[in-house]
C-alpha cells in the first residue's frame, strides 16, 4: 500500500498542479542545476505563475549554509505561512529543501518531485528531512510529510548508470528485509538492465515504496520497526561519510549502503540469523552490480569511529538492523567494534 499522498503518473499531466496550488499564496520550486535543464522544462508548463530558486547539486552542498540559501530566497520573496514549496530534485534537494519549508515561520507545506531512483524508491517517502552537520550525514532534520509526492518515472532517463545504480541499492534493501521473493526476482536484473531501463521499472519502484510506506505508517518518527530501514546503513553511512570529503574517493549514498549491505550480511551471519548460503547469495548479488571499492587498512578505525555518531545509538552502545533470514529484519542489535572491524575487513576480502 503506498501512502495516500504518492502519485506515480505515467504523465506530469495527470495530476492537477495548477488546481491543487490555487489555495497558496505564492509558489517557489526549488530546483539544481541537473533538474533545472532537464526535469524543470518538463514541469513548468503545468504550474501556476511561481518563483525559482537553483542550487548546486551534490551530498556536498547539503548544509546549513545552502539553507540559508533557500531560507534567504524565501524571505527575499515574501512568502508567508500559506505558501507552497516544490523540491524538483534527487534525495539531497528534497531533504534540504524539505527542511526548509518545514522550518521556515516555524513550517509551510511542501511537495516533492523526485527525480532519481534513490529518491524516488526511498528519500522522498517518509517524512526524513534534514542537512549533514560536520561530515555527519543527516544529523540535523526534523520529521515532517510533504503534502503530496509525484513520481515521474520518465525522469530517470536523465540519469547516468552510477546514480541509476545509487538508487537500486535501496530497492535491493527493501527486499532484503521485507520480500524475499522480491530479492529472488530482482537478482535476475543485470547491471546492463539496470542501465538501459530495461525492466518493469515502474512495478519495481511500486513495490519497494509500497514496502516503505507501510514501515513508516505503522512507526513514522522511528521509535521501533521502521528502524529495519537503516539496514546497511550504519557502516554505510559511516564510509559514505568518510569519504564525502575526499573528491577522488567520494561514493555516491548507494555504492556506499551496497558495501554496508554486505558488511551487515557478515554481522548477521556471524550472529546465526542467516547461512553461510544466504550471505553468499547477498554478497555475489551485491558485488555483481557495484563491483569493489578499495579500503585501505589505515581508514578503518576512522571510519568505526563515524558509527559512533549514527542515530540508532544510545547509551554508548552502537546499534545495527540486520536480516534475520532474506526478507526479515531485527533491530537495536549490539555490535563491537571488533565486530564491525571484521565486518569491513570481510568486504575487502571479498
């Protein structure tokens, strides 16, 4: 079931933009400058008279300071408690632009148009906004649900095989903890499917937010079950985060959950919820698709560190989901850093 306010159209047409914004004040979209060439033509014809503010795409502008950006071009604009904002953009805009209506005079509705994969599968369903904070990803945001969510699943023909990749590792993660008839259909994807759209893509993004969906609405602020979601995250998060910094090196959010996939594959292998064939099945899947990263000994005990920090922690204790068998998920389990140290070490043998 997807949640009431996500429309998949085969058409940008088919939903009424200009009678659904008729009840705001003003409307500003907020777009990149990848979305403003190639997504923003598209939709501008179907929008009632509006304001446009770009940013700079990438994970590296997801800060305060391009908030203040946004915040900057709102206030500049005049717009008041009944205006509306449009996020045309990947998983990067929608957070942040997310964030900012939903903050801005304490909060005004909001609307995302997702426009890669990831986004489209995962970050724009939810209600999770927010910006990094000193390399820490999303580590200042707030929960908020936008009023409606339109997907558009012939924006992806604008995006290149390494984004189109980024975004199938969250498909990939909903059927890992929720659907393993979902992983056995998808294992017969290849990467070069994968890069030519071909395959029932729409099926596909159908389900994996359907699976989404019905996490959140049964825990939308991540007090219990919706935390299966982080599933690959927290070793995922900690070396996309690591590495966000060094140009040569920078992993797109979903080359880094697929190596946090497998890391937390072995950590639930070695805790007995799944078999050695399960976790090779995971593994072989996983590294046909995404290949090898390299990581150098000397960033390990870095990269634990960063795990320190991830929001699924409390008292001191680093707390992972792992799969339980292909298509069940266990959370707020205990793990050491030696733990995790094999865990990583387990990738780079690979």
């Amino acid at each position: 079931m997807l949640n009431s306010y996500v429309h998949l159209v085969n058409s940008l047409s088919e939903f009424n933009f200009k009678t659904f914004l008729s009840q705001y004040s003003k409307v500003i979209v907020f777009a990149d400058e990848n979305t403003n060439r190639y997504c923003y033509p598209l939709l501008k014809e179907h929008l009632p008279e509006h304001l446009l503010t770009i940013i700079q795409s990438g994970e590296e502008q997801k800060t305060l300071q391009t908030c203040s950006v946004l915040w900057n071009s709102m206030t500049e604009a005049g717009l008041d408690r009944k205006s509306f904002v449009i996020n045309l953009g990947g998983g990067v805009l929608g957070d942040m632009g997310g964030f900012c209506a939903a903050t801005y005079k304490r909060g005004v509705d909001f609307m995302q148009i997702p426009t890669t994969l990831l986004s489209q599968v995962d970050a724009s369903v939810g209600g999770k906004l927010g910006v990094d904070f000193q390399d820490f990803k999303n580590h200042i945001g707030v929960f908020q649900d936008p009023q409606k969510v339109i997907i558009f699943s012939d924006f992806l023909k604008t995006l290149d095989r390494d984004e189109l990749r980024s975004g199938f590792a969250e498909i990939i993660k909903h059927a890992l903890i929720k659907d393993n008839k979902q992983f056995e259909a998808l294992k017969n994807i290849t990467l070069m499917q994968l890069q030519n759209l071909d395959f029932e893509f729409n099926k596909i993004i159908s389900h994996s937010i359907s699976i989404k969906s019905n996490v959140v609405l049964n825990d939308p602020t991540e007090k219990g079950e919706r935390k299966i979601l982080n599933f690959g995250h927290t070793l995922g998060h900690a070396i996309e985060s690591f590495y966000l910094p060094k140009p040569n090196q920078k992993l797109l959010h979903g080359e880094a959950i697929a190596i946090g996939m497998i890391c937390e594959s072995y950590l639930s292998y070695i805790k007995s919820y799944i078999t050695k064939n399960e976790l090779n099945e995971i593994c072989d899947y996983i590294l046909k698709i995404y290949g090898k990263v390299k990581i150098p000994d000397s960033d390990l005990d870095s990269i634990l560190e960063l795990t320190t920090h991830d929001k699924k922690n409390s008292h001191g204790n680093v707390k992972f989901s792992l799969i339980k068998s292909i298509g069940n998920c266990v959370f707020d389990i205990i793990i050491s850093n030696n733990e995790m140290m094999d865990a990583i070490k387990f990738y780079v043998s690979k």
